[in-house]
C-alpha cells in the first residue's frame, strides 16, 4: 500500500524542524491526504497543524462511525467494540452496515489489507491497521488475505532494486504473522510471486474501464509518472473481488463474485478503493466495504505520521528498550506548559500531546487512559511523568511482539504464504474432511443463488 513517503532516503513531508527553518514567507497550506503524501497543512507562521478528519470525510463521501452503527456491533457480534473503535481511531466506513447483515445472515465475506513493504522493520504505526485486522478475523471467523505490494515499492522508488523489495517482503511477513493472525484463516501474498491468473485477469478488466485522466485525478500523478504506477491501481482493487483467489472461494466465478470484501486501512488508501468500487458493479461483483483508521502521528507532532525511512519519525517494532525511551524523552512532541509552575496551572493539552496520543493507541484500559487525560489537563501530571508511562506501555507493547517474532521461521512464513484452502465460516469451498459446515452450505448456496440474480453482470463478460 502506498506511501511516498515511506521510500528510502526520502525527507519527513512536513515535520516542526523543517517548517520552524522556513517560517518566514510561509503562506498557508491545505492539508495533503493521498497514498503518497501526508500532511495536515500549514497556517501563516508555518505551523503544522493537525489533520482535519471530519474534512476528509466529507470530501472523500465517507460516512463517519456513531453509537447507532457501534451498537449494531455489538449487537450482531457479541463483541464489546475494540478500543479503536470506541475511542473513534477507526472513525468512518463504506458500508459496514451492510457487512453486519451479511454476518447476521451466516453469509461470507472476507477481510482485505495489505502493505507496502520499504523497509526491513515495520514501525507501531503500521502495526495498528494489523492489530484491529486481527481483532476482526476473530470476532468474524472471517478469511484474510495480506497483499504485500513488492511491485508497487519497486515502481514507486528508483533507488530500490527488485532484491531489496523481495528482502523487505520476507522480513515484514514475519512482521505481520507476529501479530498473531491464524494461520488457518490467512493468505498472504506478495505481487510479484502471486499477480497472474484470476487476479491478472479482475486487474485487467479493472484497468480497461479505468483512464489515465482518472488515474490522475484520482491520485495526483502527471506525465512523469511511469506506467507500471499508473496501472498498480488496477492491481490493487482487484484484491478486493472473492474471484481472484479460486484457491480459498472455488473456481465457480459467480459463487465467489456474491462473496463481498472488508477493508481495514488508513484514511489515506481510500482513493484506490473509491476507484475500486466505481468498477465493482460493472464487472458484477459486490462493492467492497471499508474501515478507515486515523493516522498515528510521527514523533514530532500531530499533523504527520511515521516513516520508515526516518527512524527517528517513529519508534520501531525492533527498537530496544533503550531506544524506545530515547526517542520518547527526545523527540516525542509535548502538549505541556514550557515551565512546572505554567503546567500546574495552565495543565497540558492532550489533543496535541504525543505521548497522550500513543497512549489511546496502546492502552487497553479506558478508566486508566481517562485519568491520565484528566490529570494531565489539570496539571497535576506532569510532561515527564505522561512520558514514562508512554515509554513503559509501547516497551511492553514491542517486547512483546518481539517474543512472537522471534518464534516466526521460514517455514511458518512458506505456510502462511502456500496458495491453499482456508477453514472460516460460511465456507463455500471447505478444505477436504471439513464436515461441520456442509450441511449448512446448501443453505447459503441457494441464499447465495438470489443474491447472483441482483447482480448487474454484462452479457459480454465472462464470469
């Protein structure tokens, strides 16, 4: 998934140092929300200011998570709603609603999300859309498939060699298989080894409907983009279709096609699948639905977010614990007054504070997080002690996912990455002994029968 900012040797889009060096005759800046770029703006003094959510929502026609749809949740699930959720660090969605009725009915559906791999160590900031993934794979029992988008890194970064992009894939697979999905349930990929049959033929079928002018638009690119960036688009939206992957769904295109998609991602990835959802209904395949998460903002303030090529941007899931609280106490952006005397009076401001922020990221506790917000804006907690409770909640947080790393083997990354049935709920193609469910397919094939008669298929296609 794409990030320009993410490629090695890249500078931080908008970090304070670099705007507090160019303040003067600085004029105002729109905030930039794309899979490339990332930045909250800048007002007349050349601050950074932080990204406008509700702004994005309304211009990418996404519509905002409320108590009504939470309480659905958990309603249909069962499930008390995951801390990202209730705290709005998953804030909008494209018809989750719509996903919720499908569970209700025992219907299929699977989980997509991906990741665009530019470095050997993934940092927290990229482990936030798996950990919420992982959450739902288990609320669900739902199929996930991981796309790791070699190719697209590749094309993106000219510095970057074909064995520097398959290297970085390997090590964040490990990565990612560490935050504890099951394999039973998981496929992950890697483009350059899986982009071919099924898959190849929803890209081109995505990609002769799309235009260049759309591309574009849609993404900011100009003539001295390469094509290989113009048709990765393509590539990724047809992850999202059930059909590219017969392997886990069958080889009958019409079954897998009444199979719909859930998206866990970052705000920023939306406009591939706004590209991808125009498509969906001309192909005769069911829009895919999204979960947008906010972005955990860089080190230096709100307004940005980490970069795997800036190490002291964010702190990484292979930081020691050394070097964990170096970077907190140094560069972690501070919500506090510039005395204690102005602090206990005045208090900190949370919404701008970093540590805080990580904090509603990582901690569990609600009643915890809640009494540290307001002994922080009264004032009697101070800048130092937030920071020592945030450096002690992400060194537990990357010790413990360390200890899962090391336990991940080639092998186990060979399993995970092996073209091969899956065991989830609803399943229309069961692994061979898998008797549990069969009695109850017959009864969602012939829901799934209807749903195929309201599907809009072209009479030229062949599906």
């Amino acid at each position: 998934m794409a990030t320009r900012e993410d490629e090695p040797g890249q500078p931080p889009a908008l970090t304070a140092l670099s705007l507090a060096a160019s303040a003067e005759g600085i004029t105002p800046k729109e905030q930039i929300i794309t899979p490339f770029d990332v930045s909250g703006g800048t007002d007349e003094q050349g601050k950074l200011l932080a990204i406008d959510y509700d702004k994005i929502v309304g211009k990418f026609g996404a519509t905002r998570i409320d108590k009504v749809l939470l309480e659905k949740f958990e309603r249909v699930t069962g499930q008390k709603p995951h801390r990202f959720l209730r705290r709005e660090i998953v804030f909008s969605h494209r018809e989750l609603n719509l996903i919720l009725d499908r569970y209700e009915k025992g219907l299929p559906f699977f989980l997509y999300t991906g990741r665009g791999p530019s470095s050997d160590s993934m940092h927290v900031g990229h482990a936030v859309p798996f950990e919420f993934t992982r959450w739902l794979q288990e609320v669900f029992n739902a199929p996930l498939v991981i796309m790791l988008t070699d190719d697209e890194k590749f094309l993106h970064s000219p510095k970057l060699k074909v064995e520097d992009v398959k290297r970085f894939t390997r090590q964040n697979a490990k990565d990612i298989i560490a935050v504890g999905f099951d394999i039973t349930k998981t496929f992950i990929f890697a483009d350059f080894d899986y982009v071919k049959g099924a898959l190849y033929e929803n890209a081109i079928q995505i990609a002769r409907r799309t235009t260049i002018n759309q591309i574009k638009g849609t993404f900011g690119f100009d003539d001295s983009n390469n094509i290989g960036e113009m048709m990765f688009p393509a590539i990724q939206s047809a992850t999202a279709f059930a059909t590219s992957f017969p392997h886990i769904f069958g080889s009958d295109k019409k079954k897998a096609a009444s199979v719909s998609c859930l998206i866990p991602c970052a705000i920023d990835q939306d406009p591939y699948f706004r590209q991808c959802r125009d498509n969906a209904k001309q192909l005769g395949y069911i829009k895919p639905a999204l979960l947008h998460a906010v972005f955990l903002p860089a080190l230096q303030g709100p307004g940005s977010k980490m970069s795997a090529s800036v190490p002291d941007s964010g702190v990484f899931l292979s930081d020691t614990a050394k070097d964990i609280q170096k970077k907190v106490n140094k560069f972690a952006f501070s919500g506090g007054q510039d005395t204690v005397e102005r602090h206990r009076e005045l208090g900190g401001r949370t919404k701008d504070d970093v540590p805080f922020q990580y904090l509603t990221f990582f901690m569990e506790d609600d009643e915890a997080l809640e009494k540290i917000r307001v002994d922080y804006e009264k004032g009697d907690l101070l800048t130092g002690e937030l920071k020592k409770i945030c450096i002690q909640e992400l060194q537990s947080y990357v010790e413990g996912f360390q200890e899962r790393r090391a336990k991940v083997t080639d092998e186990i990354v060979d399993e995970f990455m092996r073209e091969r049935k899956l065991v989830f709920r609803g399943n229309l193609n069961p692994p061979a002994g898998d008797d549990e469910k069969r009695e109850r397919v017959k009864a969602l094939k012939a829901e799934l029968g209807r749903l195929e008669g309201e599907l809009d298929v072209p009479k030229d296609e062949d599906f």
